[in-house]
C-alpha cells in the first residue's frame, strides 16, 4: 500500500529515512547454488538484478572485465541486469551444512562439481530483486554496478543463514514466504549500510534527493519508449540543457541518454523472455524506429542478437 502524501511533500522530505521506509523491496529467489570443491558455476545473464546470498563457503564473483570480487559466508552481492557472471568456489572445508532441498519450494538446484579431492562447498542462494518508491517502479534499473556487502563473523549474519538453511533443508508451509522476508531483509541491510557511503554504489540514490531529477528519473523509468532527448528532458526538469547534463551527471554518476539506453536494453530483454512479441515490436516499444537498428543496440549492448537471447534463455 503507498500512503496518500503529496508530491510536493515528498519535494520536501525526499530524505534517505523516507526513502528506505517508503521504498517496497520484492525478493522473488529462483535458485540455490551448489558448488562442490573447487569449481566455476556460469551464470547467465538476467534481465533483472540479482541477489546472491552466500550461505556456505569462500571463492569469488567474476564479471568479464573486472577485478574478482571476494565472497564468503554471510556475503550479500548484488548484480545489476543483464551482467554475465561465474561463481567460484575454493572448494575449502569449513563447518557443514545441511543437505538442501530448494525444488520443494519451485525453486532451481544448480549443482557443478569439481572433479578434484576438494571437499568443501560454497552454496548461495539467488533472488531476482525488484524496487519501488511512490508508484515509480523498476528502481532496481538504476543499479549500474556490483554492490557487495560483507556481514562475515557478525552476530546479525548468523541468524538469518541459519533459519534460510533450515528452511530449504526442510520445506514446510510458508517456507517460500519466510524465505522471501529473510532475503528482503538482507537487501535493506545492504542498502542501509551503503546509502551514506559515495562510493557504495548506491550514489543514484542522491537523484531521488532532488526535486528537480525525481520527474526525470520516472520519466525515464516509465516511459523508456518515447523519444526522450537531453533537452526534452532538461525542460521536465526546468533547467538549462548544459545546466541538466552537468546536474544529471553529478547526481546519478552518468549521462541521461547512458541511462535511457540500459533502461531500453532491460526492458528489452524482459519482453523477450516474458512475451512472444515479435522483435520488430519489441524494438517499436522501446522507442526503437526499425528492427535493425534495435538489434545492433542489442547486441552492441548484451553481446548476442536478439533472436539468439530469447532462443537460449527459452530452452
């Protein structure tokens, strides 16, 4: 439920303890990782961000082109859409954990095992995250970069990853449901932990700040389609084209037109796989003139061509 509070109080009070209370986070886990000794799992790209919560385990998260990002027990990692991503583990034995049972609660086992004398596991389990605030929908898109949080060796970590195993070592009625709230609870305390740090990949937030930057991010979030320009955008915002760069820029960490364009490429890939669409209305939807331009974008952006994403994430 949104509370009825004017859009000009929000203006006025857009601070980060309005933002958290008034923001809806929705988990919705799909997959419990499974790695046996020292292994890589490819995990493929998705149209919508994902949550990968470390239960068991030491290894890292590799997305190409970057530097390896550690992870253990207790690590909150957060993937923006449609990032390819290999979880490794380094098969080191630590205490055990119970043995899991996640397609009770419809959710996928992916299991890869070494063919070494390692022991150990790293299990994780991943949710597809979506984010909310005032009726403006798909805030996750605004993610751009990997957000990691380490709650190792802490008191607060403990509890949780204990109840998520019991609950897929025993399924029972509601255990999809507690599931759910315990992963939603990790993603506000990595989001509470990182809203004040500048370099925590939350600096978007600083935009929903700005009264002036608010009705261009919905704009821009709502309406991916229309043929949205820096000056189109610029006059919502009521400032001087080189005025709204500059501000955009420093708020958000990008340009706008950057924006639009990986807002498109999502939207995009979710209809692909949600829909049976033609791709020549897919691309007409996301404000594209011609299926021929769209699919250059496509695959300029997500490295295959369209027909090719929706084909192998269909089968």
């Amino acid at each position: 439920m949104y509370h009825s509070i004017a859009w000009a109080v929000i203006d006025d009070c857009m601070d980060m303890h309005f933002i958290l209370d008034e923001m809806e986070i929705q988990a919705h886990p799909f997959a419990l990782c499974e790695l046996n000794g020292a292994c890589d799992l490819d995990l493929d790209k998705d149209p919508l961000a994902t949550l990968h919560y470390v239960l068991a385990g030491e290894g890292e998260l590799v997305l190409p082109g970057r530097p390896a990002i550690p992870v253990r027990k207790g690590s909150l990692i957060l993937v923006p859409a449609l990032k390819k991503h290999v979880l490794r583990s380094f098969g080191q034995v630590q205490d055990p954990i119970p043995s899991c049972n996640p397609d009770k609660l419809k959710m996928a086992h992916l299991i890869h095992s070494s063919e070494s004398q390692d022991k150990g596991q790293l299990i994780a389990i991943c949710s597809r995250i979506s984010l909310s605030l005032r009726q403006m929908e798909n805030l996750i898109d605004l993610v751009q970069e990997p957000i990691v949080e380490y709650q190792a060796g802490e008191d607060a970590c403990e509890a949780p990853i204990r109840r998520l195993l019991l609950e897929l070592a025993n399924p029972a009625p509601g255990s999809l449901a507690m599931v759910r709230a315990l992963l939603m609870q990790c993603m506000i305390e990595l989001m509470r932990r990182r809203f004040n740090d500048q370099h925590g990949g939350l600096e978007w937030m600083a935009a929903l700040r700005d009264p002036r930057m608010w009705p261009v991010l919905r704009h821009i979030l709502d309406t991916p389609g229309e043929p949205h320009s820096v000056e189109s955008l610029a006059s919502l915002a009521g400032m001087s084209r080189s005025g709204f760069a500059k501000r955009f820029q420093e708020a958000y960490g990008s340009g706008p037109m950057e924006l639009l364009r990986d807002v498109r490429m999502r939207r995009a890939a979710t209809m692909l796989l949600e829909t049976d669409h033609p791709i020549e209305r897919v691309s007409h939807l996301i404000g594209f003139r011609s299926r021929s331009a769209f699919s250059r974008a496509f695959e300029a952006a997500i490295g295959i061509s369209p027909q090719k994403f929706r084909m192998q994430r269909k089968n």
